[in-house]
C-alpha cells in the first residue's frame, strides 16, 4: 500500500500527454531512457570478466572451480527471480500502470549495483567471493531483472508503436458486414488509386497492441480504398472516433509494391524489434554487409529471407517520402530495416510476415550477444551457397563474397 500511494503522485506521472508521440519525446523514451541500462550491460559484458581474471584473480579460487560454478548458480538464481518478477509485476495496480513504476526504481538500482560490480574490497579471498557473488546476483538477478522484465512486457511493440495492415478478401468480409454501410470517409493524404475498392483490415494509430484482443473494434478498422483513391470508407472499427494508423499511406505504397512482385501478397507488418534496432548502432547499414551478417548467424535465415534486407538511413516516419523509400525498396525485398527505428515486413500470411521479422530479429540477437567477442567459428560463403541452392531458393548471390 505504501509503495502505491508513492508511485501515485503526480511526480511520477508520464509526460507524455498525447497519442501523437512528439520527436523529443521518441528521443527520450525510446533512444535515451534505455540507453543507459544498454551501455552499462555492453560494458559489463566486455570488461567485468577481465576484472574478474586478471584484477582479483579469482581463477585460482577453489582451484579454478569458482568461476565455473559461480555464473550457473548465478543463472539459477536469475531465472527464479524472472519468475517472481513477473508474478509481482503482474500483480502491480498503480496510476502508472503494471510496469512504470518498476521501471522507474530499476534507474538508481542498477546504477548502484553496476557500481559494486567493481568495487570489491581488498579484503581476504573468502570476502571477495562473497562480495562478487552478491554483487554479481543484485546486478543481474535483482536489478536488471526489474528492468528487462517489464521491457519484455512491452516488446516489440512498446506503447502504441508497430502497426499491420493486411488485404482483405471482398467475399469474406461481406458474409461479416454490410459493405454499404459506410460509417465514415478518411482521407489517406495520398493517391492509392492502384488499390481503389481493395479492403484493408488495419491497426488504428495510438492504439496498444496490448488492447487488440481485449477490444478489436476500438483498435482495428475494415476500409475499402475509394474509388479516386484519395481516401478510406470506414465499414467498421474505431469505435472511438479514431483513424488508422499514420503509417496507413506508407502501407499501402508497400502494399502497391508487392502486389506488383507476387499478387499473393496480402500483409504489410511494422515493429520495432530490440536486437535489430541495436544492430543498427554498431553495424554497418549497408544492405549487403547487413544481410550477410545475419544469414552467418542463424543457418535458416539464408533460407527464411533469400533476397536479403533492405536498409533505409534514418527517415522522418510518418511522412510520405518514407513510403515511397521503403516502396521502393519492397520491389526487391521483403524486408526493410528503417534505421535506428524499425523494421517492415510483407508476406502472404501474418504467420509468414511475423516469421520473417522473427527470423531477422533472431539472427540479430545472436549477433549482439556475440559481437564483442573473438568470433572462433562462422557460417562460410560456401556454406551459405550450398544451403539455399540445397532448398532451392533464388538468393543474392551479389550479396555473397
């Protein structure tokens, strides 16, 4: 109860008072709040077993056995803790919601862990194993825990970020609705002519991804492109006077671009997974140095995205010149990196379209858990060669070296 009514006051109140999300605001929240728990695990992971090694030299402890012993009793630890982290913040009723508050109290928590990570006392061996045993568990079993597991919660779809639409079958939509009754018109901002009278089911914008299943007409909408193609009739959703998302027009320019590859194409996804995002800070955004390191970190993503990644530099989102880019980049890919904010997909299912951008963020996880360290062993060219002439893809081979 103490705890609540803290986190209640108006101090801890979001500044965030619209669902139109401000640049300054997207900077703050989604570059600079993560950044510094990010920074400090990259140091950590690069530089808290060289402390360890050659500091404390805590390699001849239980005649080398500690530091064998130690990170799997850590990991014990760390994954009972998820657990528990998650029953407590699911259980969390505050003004600011389930995971806020705990974000909050994770800022100073893993500051002042992070600092005992490395300010183990001279002391005698067995205090300094005790220190680096607690220290190392309060860091990454206690405090970055309450950090990573409330932005597990909100994922790759983070407040009302990511958006789908996908195309409609006319005659399955109308055994469900009147395709008459025309709730209202919404103009695109764009000629979309190629898919006039086409149906789209699309997510509305400032709209969570967390409330789809609980409310789909307030968050989703069915619209059929005009005839002129300069607007949307709404035939159902978006109960609450809202709009589809702005990203809408970028959409249907992939959409346009796709149909015209493979008329099969039915689904446009946005999101904004964690580990290709990050990618994009140390990597080279080059789409062929982008693809071949992703297709060398998983055997399957040769396979799973033959034609490779687009990659656009970074864009002001939302506008019509960034549809037109990404567009253009469709007619060749499937997948499109938006740097340093997302990534597009197109496919002919959702199950299709989401396993692509799973495939990609997959590989580009293993490659940020990786990049730091001495790479011992690597998928060769002609490996790669070998997998996708074996499953009978059509792949870059440009993007080969």
């Amino acid at each position: 109860m103490m705890c609540q009514k803290i986190m209640d006051r108006k101090i801890f109140h979001s500044r965030v008072k619209s669902e139109d999300v401000t640049p300054a605001e997207k900077w703050l929240g989604y570059l600079l709040g993560p950044a510094g728990a990010l920074l400090l695990n990259a140091v950590l992971a690069t530089y808290l077993n060289v402390y360890y090694t050659d500091v404390l030299k805590l390699t001849t402890v239980w005649g080398g056995a500690f530091l064998v012993v130690f990170p799997i009793i850590s990991k014990i630890i760390d994954a009972i803790t998820n657990v528990i982290m998650g029953y407590i913040i699911d259980r969390t009723r505050t003004a600011q919601g389930k995971a806020r508050p705990w974000l909050l109290l994770s800022a100073p928590l893993l500051t002042v862990t992070g600092i005992l990570l490395f300010t183990v006392p001279s002391a005698s061996e067995t205090v300094q194993v005790i220190w680096v045993m607690v220290s190392y568990n309060l860091f990454y079993s206690f405090a970055y825990t309450i950090f990573t597991a409330n932005m597990y919660r909100l994922g790759w779809d983070e407040r009302n970020g990511g958006n789908i639409s996908c195309l409609l079958d006319e005659g399955e939509v109308r055994e469900y609705l009147d395709l008459n009754g025309v709730l209202r018109t919404i103009p695109l901002g764009f000629n979309a002519a190629p898919l006039a009278g086409r149906l789209f089911l699309v997510t509305g914008t400032g709209k969570y991804f967390k409330n789809m299943d609980a409310d789909p007409e307030n968050n989703l909408g069915v619209v059929r492109i005009t005839s002129d193609g300069q607007a949307a009739d709404l035939l159902w959703g978006y109960r609450d006077g809202g709009r589809f998302t702005s990203e809408f027009p970028a959409h249907l320019m992939s959409h346009i671009a796709r149909l015209a590859v493979d008329p099969e194409n039915r689904v446009v996804m946005h999101t904004h997974p964690t580990h290709t995002l990050a990618m994009n800070y140390i990597h080279e955004l080059d789409e062929k140095k982008f693809t071949h390191t992703l297709w060398e970190m998983c055997t399957e993503c040769i396979v799973v995205f033959p034609e490779g990644v687009g990659v656009l530099p970074w864009m002001l989102c939302g506008t019509t010149s960034i549809g037109e880019a990404t567009a253009a980049k469709m007619k060749d890919f499937r997948l499109v990196v938006w740097a340093m904010h997302g990534i597009y997909g197109a496919g002919k299912t959702m199950d299709e379209t989401f396993g692509l951008i799973e495939t990609v963020e997959k590989a580009a996880q293993i490659y940020m858990l990786t990049a730091h360290l001495p790479r011992r062993n690597t998928i060769q060219d002609d490996q790669l060669r070998e997998l996708a002439e074996f499953f009978g893809v059509n792949y870059r081979k440009d993007f080969l070296l």
